[in-house]
C-alpha cells in the first residue's frame, strides 16, 4: 500500500458504520421523500448514514468532506473527504436491493483512496492508489475478455435534461453492438466494472460523490478512466467513461462526438 494505507482505515471503519445503519433500516423505509431541488429521493436513512460517517470522518482526519446531503462549497485544495452516505436512494426507498454506501478521497482530479459497502451481500471494495483493488481482502484480478460474447455496458445519467437527452442518444449509438444496463447505483456499477462482470461504464450528469470512490476501485482493478473523448479527466464536466481495455477504444470511437 501507498502512503493513504492510513486514510484507507479511516475510511473502512466510516463506511461500515454507514453501511450498518443503511441494512438496519433496509426495508422499513416509509418517509422519502424528494429533494428541493428535484434532484431524486432522500430518506431519513441517508441523513442518519450521512451523520454515522461524518462523525468518524471529522474526528479521525484533518481532511474537509464533501457530501452529498449536507453538500456545500467547498475549495477542492488538497485532499477531500468525498461521501455518499446511501448511493441508490431510490432503490432503497422501494426496497430494491441495489444501494452502496461510497467513501473517497480526492486531491484534485485524482481519486486516491475508495470504498464502496454494498450493505446486502456485505462485500467491501476497496483502493489506494497504486496499491490495487480489493473486495472482502482478496486482491481483484480483472478475468480476461471473452469476444464470444456482446460486451455489456452501463449507462447512467444525471437529472438534468439535457443528460437524460445524451443518455438517449448514447442508447440509440450503441444498442447495436453492446448489452446496455442500468442499475440506479454508480458506485455499484463501477465495483462490477472493477471485478469484471460488466465491461463499460459511460455517463453524463453523475456527481463527484457518486464516482469518487468507484475511480481508484475501477482504474486500480485495470480499467482505463477518461472522459468521452478518450483524455484524461479534468474535473470540469461529467462525461465520464471507464472501460475496459479492449472495448476503450471502440467506445470512444462511437460517443466521441457526443460530448
């Protein structure tokens, strides 16, 4: 592991104190409801995960946090404590199980350290840079590509319209050629990147908080992170594509234009 070997254990033991108020009241959630700003659903599940985390957070590390119910301003001036308490809230809220809770740390444009806690199968993933990715202490070795089968791909968007437009023309681009899937969960989808079970994931609209664990998870696993255009991210827009290597380039070359 890399110098954050310590900022790794902070965040483990935030995460799973969220990830067990967020099974505990799995289920039994009865008072959603949606944003101010119409931004999807939030539960009294999200606040009290939200509080479990930060506590930990505020009292083991010096880093500021960004999060996303009590998101506010912040200057992105070394490293920042980035956290979604319940990443899938409207899955939750209908008892679906498909919700993670996401802890990461960012310096700039760079994802340093991830967590990701999906509550149901109790499976943790996590990364430090330069350090690989792990679920549950096993190292995540990326299986090898199978052409026989159609690549599958996740494509998410934000609430915003001019987003959920890009998603409709990114389906139409690429429901020729690839299994296109949507979970309601980045972090999730990003973890099932890392491991191998799906091959792409593409999106525009997501916030820092839903990728900035799942970043280092994917890209420490093997998958290559760039924008739509196959640069590096620069943290100005949220054009995000993580990839496999032997679809990258066959991605790009079909939504480049898109962005």
């Amino acid at each position: 592991m890399t110098g954050f070997s310590h900022d790794l254990q902070i965040a483990l033991k935030a995460a799973r104190e969220g990830a067990k108020v967020v099974l505990e009241n799995f289920g039994k959630s009865k008072d959603s409801r949606v944003k101010g700003d119409s931004k999807g659903l939030v539960t009294a599940t999200d606040m009290a995960s939200e509080k479990a985390i930060l506590d930990i957070l505020y009292n083991e590390s010096d880093f500021p946090v960004l999060s996303e119910e009590s998101a506010s301003k912040i200057e992105m001036n070394g490293p920042v404590w980035v956290v979604d308490p319940l990443d899938g809230t409207n899955n939750f809220a209908r008892a679906l199980p498909l919700f993670a809770v996401s802890v990461g740390l960012m310096e700039g444009n760079e994802s340093l350290v991830g967590v990701i806690i999906d509550p149901v199968t109790q499976k943790e993933y996590y990364a430090v840079k330069g350090g690989g990715a792990f679920c549950n202490g096993e190292k995540i070795k990326l299986p090898g590509f199978d052409s026989r089968y159609i690549p599958m791909v996740f494509l998410n968007h934000g609430y915003a319209e001019t987003d959920r437009a890009k998603f409709k023309k990114l389906a139409d681009l690429l429901a020729s050629d690839f299994n296109i899937l949507k979970l309601g969960t980045t972090a999730l989808e990003l973890c099932y990147i890392a491991s191998g079970s799906v091959d792409g994931f593409i999106c525009s609209g997501d916030e820092l908080w839903d990728f900035a664990a799942g970043m280092v998870i994917a890209q420490e696993a093997g998958c290559i992170f760039t924008d739509w255009k196959g640069n590096p991210w620069d943290g100005t827009h949220t054009h995000l594509l993580v990839a496999r290597r032997e679809i990258r380039n066959d991605l790009v070359k079909k939504i480049q234009d898109l962005m």
